[in-house]
C-alpha cells in the first residue's frame, strides 16, 4: 500500500525509477516522485521482474505499432466473445462461431472462415441454418470492439483521459505511463467479457456462471500479478487513479480499498486483512451454490424441515465438489499472497473488496425487493456479474457503475426497442454499460465528487445507503399491497 509520507524528489534530479512511492507534482507543473528509497524484496522482486519487463518491451514500441496490436487483440476479443456468445448460451445454443462445431450437411469450415470479420463474408454460405443476416451480428461485434479497446487504449494511455485536465501534460503522462497501460490491459479483458454477458443477456435474459466465475478469477489474479516493478524501481497496480494535495504537492496513487482515506492503517495488512479476504472469499464460493429456500415448506412443515430441504440442495449437484475445490484452492492462494504482502496483496485486498461491494449491493436488493414483492426481483446472475466487475475495477467505481446504470439502461431500452420492438431488456447489459460510463467519466465523478463526499461523510454513506434499502423495501411492499388491492380483487 502506498504512503504519502516521505521526501519530495524533482524529477530532473533523481530518476523516478531509482524510488517508490506515488507520484507526485505541484500545481504550477513541477512533477517529483514522492517516496523512498526501497530495500530490495526478494520474494516481490521475482514476481515482478516478468510483467515488469513485458511492459518494458510494450513501452519501447511506437503508438501507432501499439495500435496496431491493440486492434488485432481487439479483432481476436471479439471473436473470442462472439464464441462465449452462442457456445455458453443456455436455452438456445446455436452452431454459429466458426471456432465451434458446424451444422450438420453444412461444408467443412477452412482457415478463412475463422479470421475475424472477413470469414463472416464467407460463413454466410450457412444461412439456411442460421437465418438470413446472422453473420452481421457477430461481425459487427469484433468490428466494434477493435475500435473500441483502440479508443480507450488512447483514452487511458495517451489523453490521460482518468485524470484531471490540469494534469494531462506530456511529462506527466510519461511518468505514470506504466500503470496506466496495467489499467488498460485489465479493463480491456474485462470490456470482452461484459461483450459477451450483455449479448447473452440480451438473448435469453440469463448470464452464464462459465462467464462471471472465470473472469471474477481472472480479476482476482491480474490485481494480484500486474504489479510492475524492478529491484529498486517503483510499482503500479492495475487500478484506477486517484490523487489529493499535501502541502505543495498532488500525490498520485491507485485507488485501493482504502481509498480516498489512505489512513496507512497496517491492520489490513495482518491478520484482520486475512480474515477478511478468506470471509469475501467463503461468501463469494457459498453464493455460487445451488441454494434453494422454500417458504412453502417453511409454513407447511416447519422450519427445521426448511433447513433440511436447503442444505439437501447444496449437495444435490455434483457442482458442489468443484466449488468445494475452488473454496480450497483460493483460500490457499489468499493466504499466500498474503504471506508474500506488501503491493500483491493489496492489489488483491482490493480486487475482494470490490468483489464484496459489487455482489453485496445487488445481492442485497434482490432479497430485499423479492421478499417485498414476493418474486423473483433481479437474476442471480446480475449479482455474479457486477462481483466480477467489481473485482477489476474496485469498490469505488463498481459503486458509481450501479447509479450509473439507470442512466444507461435509458438509451439502451430505447435503441434496442426501435431496433427489435422487445420491450422488456435485462439488467445485466444496464451494469456494464454503466461500469464503461464509469471509466469515461472517472475523473470529473469520483475525483470530483464521490472522494469529496466520502472525506467529508466517511461510514456515514454506508449507514445512508442500508437506510435508503429499507427505504426501497418499505415502498415496494406498499406497492405490492396497491397493486393487490386494485387488480387482483
């Protein structure tokens, strides 16, 4: 976790790589690395040696090769969700990626049908499977997201578009130019993944556990690895930035779990921070569960036969055994991170945190609006996906992306309804869009209001936030008793 203690550096005198700690710089444009000298760690040098030298090699490559690069991972992403899209697709999976298996009496797919883009101008030789147009779908969806991740590579990495417009400057933007393409690398496979989530959504309303279970893990491990650094160089997480004054000086820093306070508390660093992550982690393994309350049950035999019907369903599937498993094998992962400590585990720290925040919030909505409107209020999946999301981008922006949400969820419900004339769109597709809009507009949201609001009402939002819950309970019974009273006499 990075301090802000420590002596103040000019750039033009010590070169940044010789120290660590955050980046800093004074208002008149002046930019020093605020920090101290580090003694070297074996244990997170060896770790940190290999991502520190890819990024190395990434670096000493001209903006228009990384481009270039950034939009044949774009081309291959889209593919790559394009495949999730009809191969993970529950109700109605469809023989549609040239990466899957073809239609019966359907000719043998070559080499060409599986590049992307061109080889959906010669899959639509299968339309008579498929239907007349199926191929433009697919084919505008890596178009789409080539030229996105190349807009944002240049957003994040080049307009310094994270951060305030006063300190978008050439120097600058080369000095933390290593962890803003770490932000790119994670928020690129994560806008793949909310590609294929949304689609998916979009077609059968569900949102595959072979989606949100891999890319949580995913999450997980690159706040965890893409730590660069060298042996007495400085290192970067792959988070967001946030920065405050001291004194003279604006002081950089990846927004962590304990941001915007950056109270340098060392408990979560010991034993509470264990704990704490292996609890997220055990809740996290619980919920994927196949867990099945019934109230009628309940109220025909008792509730000690309700709790037998509940745990009999835990172990019904053999899913279990792999969640068992993956409980095991994760919690000996956090326990080794947390052994190795210092900037892995608190990338990881903040990854479960972002993971509890973003589960926990629609978690808690569905039970809370369910058990107000007696059904089913949100999918399950929503709550897998946004912990997914919330364990790449922290517990700060996943909790924006949700206000966001209704916002986006405007703009889609009215292009997807001049488009298809459905009117009824899930929420999943509102999530992620809300989570980009996040990203787009991070610097003039969270630098320039939510860090405001949290410094100066702290735990007092949370408190307002479990209030405005039981607030949303209260109404949406009282509408439920409404709508009994006038429709269902």
């Amino acid at each position: 976790m990075h301090s802000s203690q420590g002596h103040g550096f000019c750039n033009s005198h010590v070169p940044p790589d010789l120290l660590t700690g955050p980046i800093t710089g004074d208002p008149c444009g002046k930019l020093n690395w605020s920090g101290t000298q580090r003694g070297p760690n074996p244990v997170a040098l060896h770790h940190a040696m290999v991502p520190y030298l890819m990024l190395s090699i990434w670096l000493d490559l001209t903006f228009q090769n990384q481009c270039v690069l950034v939009a044949v991972f774009g081309l291959i992403g889209g593919a790559v969700a394009n495949w999730m899209i009809y191969r993970f697709a529950y109700y109605n999976p469809r023989l549609i990626s040239p990466w899957g298996p073809r239609p019966e009496d359907a000719s043998p797919r070559t080499f060409w049908d599986r590049l992307p883009v061109i080889g959906w101008f010669f899959l639509r030789r299968e339309s008579q499977w498929h239907g007349t147009g199926f191929w433009i779908r697919p084919m505008l969806i890596e178009i789409g997201t080539a030229i996105s991740l190349v807009w944002l590579f240049q957003f994040e990495t080049q307009s310094g578009g994270l951060l305030p417009a006063v300190m978008r400057t050439g120097q600058f933007m080369a000095m933390i130019e290593p962890n803003a393409n770490l932000v790119f690398v994670s928020h690129a496979l994560l806008f793949v993944l909310m590609v294929a989530a949304s689609f998916i959504d979009f077609d059968e309303r569900i949102i595959p556990d072979m989606i949100t279970i891999p890319g949580t893990l995913l999450g997980l491990t690159l706040a965890t690895v893409l730590v660069a650094g060298s042996d007495d160089g400085p290192t970067s997480l792959p988070f967001m930035p946030t920065f405050f004054i001291q004194g003279e000086s604006i002081i950089f820093n990846p927004t962590t779990f304990d941001a915007p306070w950056f109270s340098g508390n060392e408990s979560w660093s010991g034993e509470q921070g264990l704990f704490c992550g292996l609890g997220i982690w055990a809740v996290w393994c619980f919920a994927l569960c196949d867990r099945r309350w019934s109230n009628a049950i309940r109220r025909r035999r008792g509730f000690q036969r309700a709790i037998k019907h509940f745990l009999n369903g835990l172990f019904h599937h053999s899913f279990w055994k792999v969640l068992f498993g993956l409980w095991i094998a994760g919690s000996l992962g956090v326990v080794t991170v947390w052994v190795i400590g210092g900037e892995y585990w608190s990338g990881l720290f903040t990854a479960l945190v972002g993971l509890a925040a973003g589960g926990g919030a629609i978690w808690s909505i569905r039970i809370v609006a369910s058990w107000a409107l007696q059904i089913e209020a949100m999918g399950f999946g929503d709550v897998t996906l946004m912990a997914m999301i919330g364990a790449f981008v922290g517990w700060q922006a996943v909790l924006i992306a949700f206000f966001f949400s209704p916002f986006a969820a405007i703009a889609i419900v009215l292009l997807r309804y001049l488009i298809t004339r459905d009117t009824q769109t899930p929420y999943g597709p509102y999530l992620c869009a809300g989570t980009m809009l996040t990203i787009v507009f991070w610097d003039s949201i969270y630098q320039e209001w939510l860090r405001a609001n949290l410094l100066v009402f702290g735990s007092t939002l949370l408190w307002l936030c479990i209030a405005m819950l039981g607030l949303m309970a209260c109404m949406l019974f009282v509408w439920r008793l409404i709508k009994i009273a006038l429709f269902q006499r």
